[in-house]
C-alpha cells in the first residue's frame, strides 16, 4: 500500500511538474532578461538560505545575457554611429549656413555700395559725389553762361562802337577829301591866277 500511495504520489508530482513547465514554456516563447531571472530563481531548489539553480538554466541563463549585452552593444555602437553622422552633418550644415550667411553678407554690401574708381562706395555717398557734380557742373555752366552773355554784351557794344567810330573815319576821310580837293582848286585857281597875271 505504502508503495501504491508512493507511485501515486510520484505520479501527481510528475504530472504536475510537466504542467507548471508547459505553462511556462508556452506563456512567453521569448521572456527577457529579468523574466529569465524569475524564472531561474522559481526553478531553483532551496537550500537552507540559497537557491540552487541547475548548471544547464545557469548556462542558458549566461548565454542569453551576454546575447542580449551583445545586441545591446551594437546597436548602441549603431545609435552612436548614426549620431556621430548626425553631428558631422550638422557641422556641415553649420558650416553651410556660416557660408551662406557671409556671402549673404557679402551680396548685400555689394547691393549697398557702388564701384566708384575701383573702390565700393555706399550709394548714399555715391548719390552725394554724383549730385555734387552735378552741382558744381551746373554752377561752372552758370559762370561760363554769364561769362558768355557779359562777353557778348562787351562784344556787340564794341561792334557798335567800331561801326560808329568806322562811319566817324569815314566822315572825317570825306571831309578831309573835300577839304584837300577845296585847297588844290584853291591853290590851282591861284596858279592860274598867278599865270594870268604874269602874262
């Protein structure tokens, strides 16, 4: 009897057993590392304090650790990489902007100023230089005007006077002519009067 009670008791064991580990072998396919380390510890026999894990969980237990570690590594190693190509990108996006901002700076001086002589002025300073040509143009061309009608005021009154004081010579010249040719009828009248009177 004692062995019936035995053999039943090993048999409700046995069953037991195998539906605690097909229960726990069908709840996660794929458990974490934590979930790994319940389980070990569930599995483990006590020993006075201690747990004794079975060298094959334990071995399992280490291999799927380090796997884990090992696939956290790279892609950690991938993450640092992608971030690494991220920085360099940005730098080089920096690097671009700052570029970009100087020529930027660069156009707009240019747009802001005007080659003067070889030299870039501002156009408000160019605007000043060509209007103060302007100005000083127009003043010369003022002068030259005055200059111009004063001299050709002086002139024409010149040409008056040089027509009156020609019409004046001319006056004088045919009185001078009328006066000589008076003196020599005169001075002929008294050749022949003289020879008149000699005969």
């Amino acid at each position: 009897m004692e062995k019936k009670i035995y053999i039943l008791t090993l048999l409700i064991t046995l069953c037991l057993t195998t539906s605690v580990f097909s229960q726990e072998e069908t709840t996660n396919p794929n458990p974490s590392i934590s979930e790994q380390f319940d389980i070990a510890y569930d599995k483990a026999n006590n020993y006075q304090d201690y747990k004794v894990i079975k060298k094959s969980v334990f071995l399992s237990l280490k291999k799927n650790t380090q796997d884990s570690l090992t696939t956290l590594k790279r892609t950690l190693k991938e993450k640092l990489a992608i971030l690494d190509k991220n920085d360099e990108e940005t730098n080089l996006l920096k690097n671009e902007i700052t570029t970009l901002k100087s020529e930027l700076e660069i156009v707009n001086n240019e747009k802001k100023s005007v080659s003067f002589f070889g030299t870039l002025i501002s156009k408000t300073t160019y605007a000043f230089i060509m209007w103060g040509i302007v100005i000083v143009l127009a003043l010369l061309l003022g002068v030259f005007i005055y200059k111009f009608r004063n001299s050709n005021s002086i002139t024409s009154e010149s040409r008056k006077a040089l027509e009156i004081l020609e019409a004046e010579y001319e006056e004088h010249r045919r009185n001078s002519i009328e006066r000589e040719q008076k003196v020599r009828r005169q001075l002929q009248d008294e050749i022949n009067k003289n020879r008149e009177s000699k005969k």
